[in-house]
C-alpha cells in the first residue's frame, strides 16, 4: 500500500511538472516490485497449506483399516516402500472363482447346442457357502470373467460380487461358491446313492419296470450336482428307480416297490433318495474373498 500511494503521489506531482521523469519511473518500479512480494508471499501461504494438508493422510475409498505400522512421531518419507496402513472395502466383496476350462466350454456347448438355455436376469444367482457349509444369506452375481487361462491350474477366473453389509465376509476367506451355469428343461437328477459304477466304470442303475420285474440299465452320468447325478441318457420321466435294497434284489427279481420322499435340496452331509426333473444347472467352485 505504501508503494502504491507513493506512486500515486509521484504521478500528480509529475503530471505538473513538480518532479522529474526518474523520480515517477523509481516510485513505478518500487510499485511494482511491491506487488512481485505480495505474488511470491501469496505463493508461499498456498505452498504452506498444501503441505500442511499433506499432513493428513485419506482414504481414498470408504472401507476399514487395520494396524498402523508406524505410531505418532515416526519419521515417514515420500514414496517410501513400507504403507503406513492398510485400508480394505468389505461392501460389497469381490469373490474370485477358479472355474476349470472344460467346465466353461461345456456350459458353452451345452448353450450353444440348445440343451440349456442362458438364465435370466430373475432366475441367474450365485450363492456362497462358508467353510463350514452354512449358506451366506446374501446372493451375488457373476460381474465379470477373465479372458486368460491360468496354465499352471488350467482354469479361468471368474468374479462374483456379494453384498456384505454386516462385514460377515473378509479379504482372504475361503469359500465356495454355487453359480448358476444355465437352465437345462427337463432334466433328470438321480440320487447318488442310486447309482452305480460297473470294473469299466460306466454307471449303471436298477429299476422296476411296469410288470413288477428289476432291471439293469446303463446311464450316462457323468456330473455330480449335490447328492444327485445329473442324467444324460438312460432314464426317463416316470421311471422308477431302485434307491435302497440294492444288496438284497438282483435283475429280473419281482419286487413291490415302495415311493421314497426325495428332497430335491437335502440337509447338510445327507443324501436324498428318487429321480426329479431339475430346471437350474448349477456347480460348487472354490473361491477366494477379495
């Protein structure tokens, strides 16, 4: 301000020739150089606030942090190699799912073939089972795939997305997790306990046929889905089929069958008994928390 009302000053003065033209350009320059301070000082104040909000560490995602490394007073540096904490988002949770590569080219087969159909956006979901079995109550959904093939374990990775609003889920759990292939119409599921394996390993069954009579039969089961095999050929809709007794009836016998109740979802560690038509086609994967 001083240098500004000199300079004022020395302007009228100049204009009625009360002063010389060196003494008007001495008080301009001193204006000058006057406000060239307040621009570096302004600069400085500015310098000072950014490094005192550097001070301040943020998160730059909402989440939950662990144990700091270092305690107040601890000398830290930029780019330093060692964080000072880590910060995690648990909601929603990333699960990454190792699906094998002949498992995605079957369901691709099977979609391009017409035998399942791709499931729609109500009826597609991805369910996660913890360590222990228990179903996670939230269901997820498939949000993308990988378009690599690991060598090493010959799979693809696949990632699903799980809402965790009560952080039931952490980073590095290991869960499975039951996603929904497509919708196969008029499939046929037979109990495990139903079926067996030949020397050569192919499956086979008994059933009764309408005159009361057990037969032989060979199935194409190639795929476990729960307690059931998933049939491709060799049974169909109204069949019956022998699930317990095995040991005491052999082909050709007259046996008097008996309907069992067959749960289509049986508890935990328990297998069910019969056949049914399934519509979902779904698989358990390992996974990983995110």
């Amino acid at each position: 301000r001083q240098a500004q009302r000199e300079w004022a000053r020395t302007s009228d003065l100049f204009e009625k020739n009360a002063v010389s033209k060196r003494q008007r350009d001495e008080a301009l320059s001193a204006l000058e150089a006057a406000r060239a301070d307040v621009s570096r000082s302004q600069a400085m104040v500015e310098t000072a606030g950014i490094d005192l909000a550097y001070t301040e560490v943020k998160a730059p995602i909402a989440g939950r942090i662990g144990p700091t490394l270092y305690t107040e007073g601890a000398l830290v540096t930029a780019n330093q190699p060692q964080v000072l904490a880590r910060v995690v988002q648990l909601d929603p949770m990333y699960v990454d799912i190792q699906l094998p590569v002949e498992k995605l080219a079957r369901i691709r087969s099977s979609l391009k073939e017409g035998a399942a159909s791709e499931a729609g956006p109500n009826e597609a979901e991805t369910v996660l089972l913890r360590e222990d079995g228990t179903v996670y109550p939230h269901r997820g959904r498939v949000d993308v795939t990988d378009v690599t093939v690991n060598q090493s374990t010959s799979s693809v990775t696949v990632r699903a997305v799980f809402p965790n609003p009560d952080e039931d889920l952490l980073p590095g759990m290991y869960v499975r997790v039951r996603l929904s292939e497509g919708i196969r119409e008029n499939a046929i599921l037979a109990p495990q306990q139903g079926v067996s394996r030949n020397p050569q390993g192919e499956a086979t069954a008994l059933l009764v046929n309408p005159e009361g009579e057990v037969v032989a039969r060979q199935l194409e089961a190639e795929r476990a889905i729960g307690a059931f095999w998933l049939v491709e050929k060799g049974l169909e809709p109204g069949d019956r089929l022998i699930v317990s007794g095995l040991q005491k009836v052999r082909p050709g016998a007259k046996v008097k069958p008996v309907a069992a109740d067959i749960p289509l979802h049986p508890p935990q560690n328990q297998q069910a008994s019969g056949t049914n038509n399934p519509k979902k086609n779904a698989s358990d994967d390992e996974g990983t928390a995110q």
